[in-house]
C-alpha cells in the first residue's frame, strides 16, 4: 500500500484483552527529570516499532504493542522533556461512559471498551480513581428533549443509566437544579498524566526507550523502513511508526508527505475551581445538555483527583496550539488556522456561539450565568483562580468539525490524526485498534 490519499477512517476490529504487567516498576521521578535521549542506555537504532508522541495515546500505544511482542525494540520519541505535557496532563480527568457518541462510530465503539479497561489498568497498576457517576441536568424543556435522545443513545452504544425526575434530582444533589437528568454511574475521574506516567515506567522496565526532548524533524518512508530525523540531527530507523503527535498531528501528517483535507484548530478551555466552601455541595460529576452541533460538552462541574472541582472548562479560539496562560501566542499557529479557508466557512456557520465563549471567558459574570443554569447558588466570589487546556479539533476543508476518532494509514505508518475528548478514556481501546488494525494490514500484504 502506497500513501494515503486522504481521510480514512478505520474500520472496526476485535479488540485485544486488557494488558496488566506484574513485573517490577520504575519510580515515576525518573520520567519527570531532564532526562537526555543519551542518557537512556545503548539502545538499537533500528526499532520495531517508533511511536512519536508521549502523551497518553503514544504511550498506551507503545505499552500494548510491548505486550503483544515481549522481545521486540521500541522508542517513544517526545519532544517535551517529559511525558504527558500537554493534552494528556491538562483535561478534566473524566473516564468518560461514551453517551455523546455516534452509535457505531470510533468514539462510541472505543470509548465503552476504553473505560473498562483504563479502570482495570489503574486497578493493576495502584493508579487511584474514584467512581462518582455522572448527573446530565436539562434546564429547559428542549433540553428534555435532547436528554430523551441522549438516553435512546446510551442504550444503543450499551451504556446504563438511570432517569432522574426533579424530585429525584433534587433529593441526590440539592443544590442543582434541573427538570430532568440522565444519571450515568460508570462516569470516574482519574488523573491522566499519572497514567501516562505509570505507563511509561512500565514500558521502560520491560526494555523499551523513551527519548525526551527529541522532536521529529523528518519522516521519511520506504518500502521496507521508516527514518525519523530527530533534533539533534540523529536518525531513528524503525519498521513501523505510529503517530499520536497530538496538537501537531496535522503537521506530522504532512511532514510524512500525507495529503490532509483538514487542519488542526486549537480551542483553548478554561476551569474556574470552585471555593472550599462550595465543594460539598456537588456529589457528582454535573454536566448540562451539550449543543448536538458542537463537539464541546458544555460548562460543567468536575470533581478532580486531589479532591478540588472545577468549573468549566468554556471553548475559546486558542492563539497557540500548545500554550496555557491566558494570552498565550504563536505566529506560525495563528497564521495556520487564519489562512485555511475551512476555518472561515466553520466561523460563518458558528459565529454565535464563537462570541457567547468569547464573552465568558473575558467576563467572570457571564461564565457565572451559565453555571447559574443548573446551580443557581453560585456566586461570583466562589469562582477561584484559573487554569487552562488546550484541545485540538479537526476542522475540514468545507468547514466541518471532524466529531469521530481520524487516522491515515500507509504500508509502515499509521497517523493518530484527531484524538480529541474521549481520547484519554479510550487511549487503550485506541491502542488495541490501532495495532489489529496493523496487524491485519501485513497479513493481507
């Protein structure tokens, strides 16, 4: 098989059983230092598998093939000095049950198989979670309307749930308010940059490389290899690669000489933690209804591993693919999304709602308002600092937002292309597919 020669989106296949090591682990700081690529050990230049990205996605990605091939080489190549930097460390921490999602798509398929088995991961590996369920709170009566279809939804991708009335909402979490909710109980919150990180120990302890602070600089492919040029001018040869480049992901795509009919356009969201006084009050995870057009879920209340819960997260143009403060900029990230038409033709079709985030994330008042929907308690000095993630979404060239899982596949390539939300949930369940996927490609070569 040649290049690809556009979007392809995989098929479905069986996935794998989930992976648990009981061998010995490395401790987590040696991840965190400004570890050199030199300082990892003598290690063969020529790998059996290259993966570029150390983000949760690249990792499970590196950990699974370890597991299905014990005595085969394999790199990790992060640009970051450390593992887990970007979308993987900065999110909500969600292991999400997979309701918003298309039946039968990507999302939907990987995301119920992907729960499970990050919860059996973090069981074998002691990566603390916590069960709360999730409560979706319809304010209006359209919303109820939606929330029916949620729920006909959940059923079709085999989620449980339960129907909450308003005396029961009220009676589970007085302070919410609402005409109706849809209660999903498999919802959890883990911290992904431990996983990442715990992943990463594992694979490392069972022989595999992870080089920090190497970014790709070129992909070359043959018929029989794949030559990475590293940023210290080294070259990293491998017979199959894959890419979970995150934020880049379009770029590396590129880089590799795929055609892409989509760029990567960063939407940065921004939480609010809510005050200490205020925690207690919110039992659950508490999202509203999301807008069926938009890929976003909506400002919710999320409680997170160190025991805080934040508000939010709003969805914003970002000015930077990969930068976290407020005002963050990069000239070569603005000029990319401001001359790709299909940035303009999805701007003309969501001007609207492009301007309400807008506002709430100058305005601290009008984020309030939208809390206010569903816990009208809220007050304006409840709202606490800030924090931030960057998300990075598909958009197409006729202007459409890319709702599943994208990737582009070659002969000894396959291309992680749009892994937004429920990526890290699925990370696993992405993995295994993945690799079925690679498998089955070179038994029919």
């Amino acid at each position: 098989m040649g290049a690809a020669t556009g979007v392809q989106v995989l098929a479905e296949t069986a996935l794998a059983e989930a992976f648990a090591y009981d061998g010995p682990m490395l401790i987590e700081a040696v991840l965190e230092s400004d570890t050199s690529p030199s300082t990892v050990g003598a290690k063969p230049m020529v790998f059996d598998l290259a993966v570029i990205g150390g983000g949760i996605v690249g990792m499970a990605t590196a950990l699974r093939y370890q597991a299905r091939n014990p005595t085969h080489s394999i790199v990790v190549l992060e640009k970051e000095a450390a593992v887990a930097c970007h979308q993987s460390g900065h999110n909500s921490g969600v292991i999400h049950a997979g309701v918003y999602y298309a039946p039968g798509s990507l999302k939907a398929r990987l995301c119920r198989k992907g729960a499970l088995q990050m919860k059996e991961f973090c069981n074998a590996h002691d990566v603390p979670y916590e069960q709360l369920g999730k409560m979706i709170v319809a304010t209006k009566d359209v919303e109820v309307e939606r929330l029916g279809e949620l729920g006909q939804r959940a059923i079709a991708n085999g989620i449980p749930f339960e129907d909450i009335d308003q005396t029961e909402l009220a009676r589970r979490e007085p302070y919410i308010s609402g005409l109706a909710a849809l209660f999903f109980p498999e919802s959890a919150i883990v911290d992904y940059g431990r996983v990442t990180r715990r992943m990463a120990d594992i694979l490392i302890a069972n022989g595999g490389e992870v080089r920090l602070n190497a970014r790709v600089q070129g992909i070359a492919e043959t018929a029989e290899m794949v030559a990475l040029t590293v940023t210290d001018g080294a070259t990293v040869q491998a017979r199959h690669l894959v890419v979970c480049g995150g934020a880049q992901a379009d770029r590396l795509a590129r880089l590799a000489g795929l055609r892409c009919d989509f760029r990567l356009v960063p939407f940065r969201g921004e939480y609010y933690q809510l005050d200490s006084a205020v925690r207690a009050k919110v039992r659950h995870l508490i999202y509203p209804v999301p807008d069926p057009d938009l890929p976003f879920l909506g400002i919710h209340l999320t409680h997170e591993p160190d025991g805080q819960i934040s508000v939010g997260p709003n969805a914003v143009l970002g000015l930077s693919r990969e930068g976290l403060p407020q005002f963050s900029f990069d000239l070569r990230d603005m000029f990319d999304t401001l001359t790709y038409p299909g940035f303009w033709r999805f701007l003309r079709g969501n001007l609207a709602s492009g301007l309400a985030e807008m506002r709430n994330s100058l305005i601290a008042s009008a984020y309030l308002t939208a809390c206010r929907n569903y816990m009208p308690s809220l007050q304006r000095q409840d709202l606490r600092g800030r924090k931030a993630g960057v998300r990075a979404q598909i958009i197409m060239d006729d202007g459409a937002i890319m709702h599943d899982f994208l990737m582009l596949k070659t002969q000894r390539m396959t291309h992680l292309c749009c892994a937004p939300s429920p990526a890290a949930t699925s990370s696993l369940a992405i993995a295994d597919h993945i690799l079925d996927e690679q498998q089955s490609d070179m038994h029919a070569a």
